[in-house]
C-alpha cells in the first residue's frame, strides 16, 4: 500500500507525477522478472508484506549494454557477477537467445492478452485512477488512488496466474496434438469407464459361449472371476508351450555340445524316450484342438477372438509356464517339427554311436584271434622240437656218440645246470645163464 502524507508545495509535484507512477506499476507487475533501476552492483532482500513475500531484484550484471548504460539482467555466480549475455560463451548465449518462441520468457512478456472477465474491472480501475489524477489532490483522494493501484496490481496478478494456465493449455493441446493423445481428463476417464465395461462383457461372453466359467472371488464385494475351461484352454493355446521349448532347447545345446567334443556323451537312450513323449503330447494336442470347431467371438464386433480379454484367469497346473498364441496350431505345429528333428538327430547319433562299438567289437575279435592263432603256432612249434629231442635221445647210435663223444654228431658239453639225466635199467639186459642138463 502506498502510503502518502501531506508536506506542502512537494504535494503538487507528487500528484503531477501519478500518470507515470501508474504506467511504473503496471509495468512492474507485466514484467515480475525484471529488476527495478538500480545501481550496478546494488543487492536489495525481500519486501515483506502481511501474508505474503514479493520477490525484487538481487545482483545486478556488471556489465554495460552498447548504448552505455548499464546491464538490467541478474548476475549469476558461475559467470563471476556476469548476466547469461555477458558472461556466457557466445556459443551457449546463442543458443540461449535461439531457443525463443512464443513458449520463452521474452514472448510470454510480449503476450498482452488478458482474460475477458478481467479485463473489464482493469479498464475501470485504470479509467477511475486517470479520472482521480485528474482531480485536485486531496488526501481522501490519493488514499483512494492508493487502494485503486492495489486493486490493480491484484487484479494483474490474477489475470497473468490465469493467462499462464491458458498458455500451459496451449502448450499441452499443441503437443497432443503432435503426438496424436488425447489430454481431456475427462475424456480420458470416460474412456477408461468403457473399457472396463467392454472387458467386462467379453469376459461374459466367454462363459455364454462355454468357453469359461464363473469362480466366487475372494472378496465379497468383487465381481465374479472369470477361469476358462479346458475348451477355452484348448482354444487359446494354453499348452506348456514355453515350458516345453525351453526343455527342447536345452537338449538341442546339449547334443551340439557333444558333436563339437565340448561335452561328454548324454544319456541318449532317455532323451529319446522324453522327446518321443513330447511328440506324442504335441499330436494328441493338435487332434483335441482340431476337434475345437467353433471359436468364441468377440460380442463387439462379432469377429472371432485373437487374444484372450484382459483379467481372464486360467486354473491348470504349471500356469506360469501357459502363453497365449494368437495361433495356438501354428506354435504347436513348429514345436511339433522341431521336436521331430530333435529325434532325428538323437537316432543319427546313436547309430553312429553303435557303429564305433560295432568297430571296436570287431577289432577287439581280430586281435583275440591273432593272439589265438600267435598261441597255436607257438605251442605247435614247442609239440615239434620236444618230439625231435625225444627221438635223438632214443637213438642208440646216436646215444654211444654222445656218451663216447665220437662221431659227427657228437654234442659239446652242457653248461651246467639243468639237464637230462637218462637212467638205464640194466636188469633186462644181463646174460641169461646157461641151462643146466639134467642128469
């Protein structure tokens, strides 16, 4: 509030002064950033009114502008008392001054519009204020100028708080717009209103079509849950498929490892029996899916479901391994045809397997049978030079040649040590006494 007392003849100059004193304060109110005239250098805190605190000037830049007055920006610290155009890189001053619009500070002082149903008060208030200057001055008359300047800047400070609202609605509208959104809080909630209406009635319709069915939930309070069936299971493809390809994966880098020597030799004959399994569960599938004719339709469009409605639960062991896929055939019938070649490589690798045991096999056999055959020709060879020296020692010539040491073949000495000592019984051998005559 601005408050005046009388001191004589200074009282006439002050009231000639009003019209620019009105112009000062609706220029200071239009532009809140901007310091008031100061001296450079000059620091001033804050003006404490009751209930609030109106922010003014704090350094002043220390430089000077090119008609030599000196700068009215704000000193900033990291420029050492310099304005961001004084002290700033050109670059970055540059790029400062080209990031204008009609979203920077310099247009949105430019912007002079004012809402509607303020800007009739204002023009009153300024009509009345000129009127008042006008008049003799009196004390009664410039308390009521005084209060009329307050109204004002109030009025002011309300139209700018409303004008930046609308601005910030601009803004938003623009960049909706841009990125094709909708911003309307509104709408959005009136939307969100019928989605949920719309995945509720598909929900529903999942049950009348006996695809699902109804579960008490566990408040009483909520709707009833909706779980589908094995049908709807069935239809929408909730068949361990995940599951199922992560384990055929695993076996698929286990056999690569064991053909590239990383890995020691699986268990073939179980892997075998599990992917027989597994290709047995993926036919049975394809055929109960095959028997699934009819598919639920959507009651919005009538057009049959490609994925399954929000909040829909399944109840079926495992249910963290269950995906949804828009064709349930077509996932199963891939999974079916890489199952198929997992197989096939299995057999590949056990045929080559029993051919290396089949060849080791047999060369084991060959080598038993040579030693055989090296066993019989040894003791062959043994039979023949025992029977040779067995009938050189029965041979009487040959004996006395040996016992006499005459004769070509005459034997040297044996080394000592074991030898064959032949024992002769000589009882059979002695002369046979005369036969006595009988007288």
């Amino acid at each position: 509030m601005i408050d005046v007392f009388y001191h004589g003849p200074g009282l006439l100059a002050f009231m000639a002064k009003l019209p620019d004193l009105h112009t000062k304060i609706v220029e200071l109110y239009e532009a809140p950033d901007q310091p008031h005239s100061q001296p450079s250098g000059h620091t001033t805190g804050d003006i404490h009114e009751p209930g609030r605190i109106i922010p003014v000037a704090k350094m002043l830049c220390k430089g000077t502008r090119k008609d030599g007055t000196p700068c009215q920006g704000v000193a900033l610290e990291q420029y050492d008392g310099y304005c961001l155009a004084h002290g700033a890189p050109p670059e970055q001053a540059h790029e400062w001054r080209s990031k204008g619009g009609k979203n920077s500070a310099t247009a949105v002082r430019r912007d002079k519009r004012m809402p509607e149903h303020l800007k009739e008060p204002i023009d009153h208030i300024v009509d009345y204020m000129r009127r008042l200057a006008e008049k003799d001055p009196t004390p009664a008359g410039l308390n009521a100028l005084s209060r009329a300047a307050k109204t004002l800047i109030e009025l002011r400070r309300f139209a700018n708080e409303e004008m930046d609202l609308i601005r910030a609605e601009e803004i938003r509208a623009e960049a909706a717009a841009r990125l094709d959104v909708q911003t309307d809080l509104e709408v959005l909630e009136a939307a969100d209103d019928i989605r949920v209406m719309r995945d509720r009635l598909r929900r529903e319709s999942l049950v009348d079509q006996g695809f699902a069915r109804f579960m008490e939930p566990f408040m009483q309070d909520d709707p009833p849950e909706v779980i589908l069936n094995e049908k709807g299971r069935l239809r929408f493809g909730f068949q361990y498929v995940e599951e199922r390809q992560t384990c055929l994966k695993v076996v698929d880098a286990e056999l690569t490892e064991y053909v590239r020597g990383e890995s020691d030799l699986p268990d073939l004959p179980t892997l075998s029996a599990g992917l027989e399994e597994v290709q047995e569960d993926l036919e049975d599938t394809l055929t109960k899916l095959a028997r699934v004719s009819e598919a639920p339709y959507d009651p919005m469009t009538g057009q049959p479901f490609t994925r399954l409605p929000d909040k829909v639960k399944i109840i079926a062991p495992r249910d963290s391994y269950c995906s949804t896929h828009e064709n349930p055939q077509q996932a199963l019938q891939e999974q079916l045809i890489y199952v198929k070649n997992l197989r096939r490589r299995v057999k590949e690798i056990i045929e080559s397997e029993n051919d290396k045991r089949r060849q080791v096999e047999r060369e084991r056999e060959a080598e038993k049978r040579t030693e055989r055959e090296a066993d019989a020709g040894n003791r062959s060879d043994l039979k023949a030079a025992t029977e040779d020296r067995t009938v050189s020692e029965t041979d009487p010539g040959n004996q006395e040649e040996q016992e006499t040491g005459n004769g070509d073949g005459a034997k040297p000495d044996k080394a000592p040590g074991f030898q064959f000592v032949m024992i002769r019984d000589n009882r059979n051998l002695a002369e046979p006494e005369p036969d006595h005559q009988t007288d």
